[in-house]
C-alpha cells in the first residue's frame, strides 16, 4: 500500500494485462478488422503501427506521468500538475461514465446472445437473425435488465480494490479471452475457402492507401488505446516507482494491437468461406456473423454450437476488461474527493451509469423519443464522447506535458528518476524523441482526428 492507502498493482504483468484490457474491448473485434479490411489490409496495419508509435505510445506514456506523479484519481492528478489542469481530469471523468453508461448497453446485448447461443435461440436464416436482433434491442424490459447486470458485475470487480479485484479480474479475464480468441481463429481458418478471408485482411493493397487512409489509422490508433478517457491515468495512479512507462506502454499496444488482428483472423475467413461480405458495427456481431457460423458450420452443427457460444462469451469478456477499467475512473474520484469508502464511491459510480444506461438503452427503439439533437440518446452519447470529448481531453493533455509542465518532473517519471536507460546517450534519446513527439506531432494528429471525424478533412 502507498502512503494514501490506495493500493498498487502487485506486479508487472498485472499492470500490462490491466491497462491491456482496458484498451482491448468491442472496437477490436468489429471495428479494426472492418478497417483493415477495407482501406490496404496489410498496407493498413503497416500504417496503424506507425500511428501508435508516433501517437499511441507518447500518448499513453503522457497520461501514466500525470497518474504515476499525482498518485490520486484523474482530477486530482491533473490539478497536481497545474491547478487550472483539474478540469482536463474532471472532463475525463465525465467522459468515462458516459461511455460506461452505453457501452454496457451494448455489453448487455453480447450477455443476451450468450444466453440465447446455449439455448439454440439463434438458429435460423438471415432475415431471422436480422428480426431476433431488433425485436430484442427495442424491447422495454430486457435489454435494461442486462445493461444494469453488467454493471453491476463490473460494480462487484471494482469495490473489491485494485489489487483483490481490478488486478486479479484481469489476470483471469485476458489468458481467458486471448485462449478463447486463439480457440476461434483455428476454427474459423480451418474452414473452406477460409484463405481468401485470411488474403482480403493480410494481403497489402497499397493502391488503397490514400489520406483518408491515414486519418483512419490515426483514429484506430487514438481509440483502440484508449487515449482521453482518464483511464490510464488512473490507473498509472496504482503504478510502483519502478514501472518503466514507456515499456509498458509498447507491451501494452502490442497486446492490444495483436488482439485486433487476431479478430480479424477469427472474423474474415469465417466470412468469406461462405461467401458474406462482413458489415461494420453492432450489425456485423449481432446480425452478420450468427448467420455467418451457422452457415460455415452447418456440417458439424455440434462444433457450430460450441463456436457460437465461445464467440459471444469471447465479447462479454472483451466488453468486461473494458467496463472495469471505465468504473474505475469515477470510482476512484468519488471515494478521494467525498473522503467516503471505495465500496461507497463505486455505488455512487454504479447508480450514476445505470441511469445513463437506462436511457441509453429505451432510446434504441422502446422509447424513440429519447434524443438530443435529432438522435437516440445512445448514438448522442457516442457522438459526444468520441468526436468532441476525447480528443479534446488528449489534445489537452499533450499540451500540459509537453509546454506546461516543468521538463525536469516529466524526465524523472519517463526515466524512473534515471534508473532506468542508464546510458546518458540513450535516456536523451528517448526522452528527447518522446517530448518532440509530444509536443508537435501529436497534437497535430490530434487535431486532424478531430477535424475528420466532422468531416472537415
């Protein structure tokens, strides 16, 4: 324990598979290998990992120095470092429980087809599938009962602690969800035909490769790692001294980066060996790819079977990892700030998103008049958090640390006050490469993510 009695992560590999399942969750599975898919397959990948070097990384190493140095949850953090930063930390506080608020909507959903896959509810053609989907995300009752199970089961993790619950959760979860993962891409490229599903994800078309392109990967990029949200603030917050930052940081892209790719292995020749076209979005885990193992296994409908409840339980894990950490932010700030228990904070965090979950959830179709601005609650949610509020917490956040924040505390935390990187030549290398990324390239990235998902470029 720290002299706060927060609590640390008890070991290395706790803090990578922890801060890893933060980033890894349902983008991964249907929005990465859609992208990769459609702008260069391995052209794209070629051009996403230079994006996470020159963006990924410096921003996940900025926000573990403002958590690894405040010790404190995101707002305190942030304030710490310049009292008028407070509200960057707030901002991503905010943030996080909007997010939580729909994404366990959507984590609810992946519950309801792993009930339905063990109970064979999901067997019949497309159209039926297409109807099954429909009927149950626009109904009054359900989808609100699964939405508040999930977070309450996110609710049980975290007021267990960081060590106890956040820590042990995921030493479970990630070997549990890369073995299910590893499980599906055998299968699936296994399959007939399989190879031209492996060709359209691997296979570099370089003639695809255009600026937007490159908007896109910047994109994937910033929200695969989970940049702007408060979450790895928070928790470098429970980092020891001698967490390398910048070590953890390449570990954890890695990982996150590996998993996206393994689901398009999984997805791709699944799709392809019975001749469907994978759409992007819920519609591609709720609607395409039922039909798509029903199909693919329609010869050994025991091992489709199986399949489809590995599948489902593979997303309800992914949708967990990322809602535990999502919890955590606000947890941590009631419990500090209120001076109350942790277990009091997380209920308080727990209550606050299953309201924004309720309404997140009848806006889907149950109640069509819940909207803002022309749109469902659940989509404004999503519009507001991803095309306003995380880039423009990240944006802040690559200014604070890199013009505002004196250079020699932003050294020590990046060098473990010089434990680490002992050779002088290459600690200023590093340093000097990480504080000129951090403060031209990435707030220029930043900026023109921002500016292309209003489709101003």
């Amino acid at each position: 324990m720290d002299s706060n009695n927060r609590g640390l992560f008890a070991s290395r590999i706790g803090v990578v598979l922890a801060t890893a399942g933060s980033a890894v969750g349902l983008g991964n599975i249907w929005r990465f290998p859609y992208m990769t898919g459609q702008n260069g397959g391995a052209a794209f990948i070629l051009i996403y990992f230079a994006c996470v070097i020159i963006l990924g990384i410096p921003g996940m190493v900025s926000e573990f120095i403002v958590g690894r140095h405040g010790s404190s949850n995101a707002a305190r953090a942030y304030g710490q470092l310049m009292r008028k930063s407070r509200i960057i930390g707030v901002m991503g506080i905010i943030t996080s429980m909007i997010i939580l608020g729909f994404y366990a909507v959507i984590a609810g959903w992946c519950l309801q087809y792993l009930m339905a896959a063990f109970t064979g509810s999901l067997n019949g053609d497309a159209e039926y599938v297409a109807t099954y989907f429909k009927t149950f995300s626009s109904d009054a009752v359900k989808p609100v009962l699964w939405t508040i199970g999930f977070i309450l089961i996110t609710h049980f993790v975290v007021s267990n602690g960081v060590r106890n619950g956040i820590e042990r959760a995921s030493k479970l979860l990630m070997p549990v969800l890369i073995l299910l993962l590893l499980v599906l891409v055998v299968a699936s490229c296994m399959l007939p035909g399989a190879w031209q599903g492996v060709e359209f994800l691997l296979k570099p078309d370089f003639s695809k490769v255009s600026g937007s392109v490159l908007l896109e990967a910047l994109g994937q990029a910033f929200f695969s790692l989970s940049l702007g949200t408060a979450c790895l603030c928070t928790y470098a917050s429970y980092f020891s001294r001698q967490t390398n930052l910048l070590g953890s940081a390449v570990q954890i892209a890695l990982l996150d980066s590996g998993i996206a790719i393994l689901a398009g292995l999984m997805i791709f020749p699944a799709a392809f060996s019975v001749g469907v076209s994978p759409d992007s979005g819920p519609s591609l885990i709720f609607i395409t790819l039922p039909n798509v193992f029903q199909q693919a296994f329609a010869s050994m409908p025991v091992l489709g079977y199986v399949i489809g409840i590995v599948f489902y339980a593979l997303l309800s894990l992914a949708a967990l990892t990322s809602t535990i950490s999502m919890h955590e932010i606000g947890t941590a700030f009631f419990y500090e700030e209120l001076h109350i228990t942790r277990q009091q904070g997380a209920w308080i965090e727990t209550i606050v998103c299953c309201i924004i979950g309720v309404f997140c959830s009848l806006s889907m179709g149950a109640v069509e008049s819940i909207q803002l601005f022309g749109m469902p609650f659940l989509n404004f949610c999503d519009y507001l958090t991803a095309q306003i509020l995380l880039p423009l917490g990240a944006f802040l956040t690559c200014l604070l640390i890199g013009w505002y924040v004196p250079k020699k505390i932003t050294c020590d935390e990046f060098t473990n006050w010089g434990t680490i990187w002992r050779n002088p030549t290459t600690r200023s290398i590093l340093f000097g490469g990480y504080l000129f990324l951090i403060r031209f390239v990435c707030p220029l990235c930043i900026l023109a993510i921002f500016l292309h998902q209003l489709n101003i470029i």
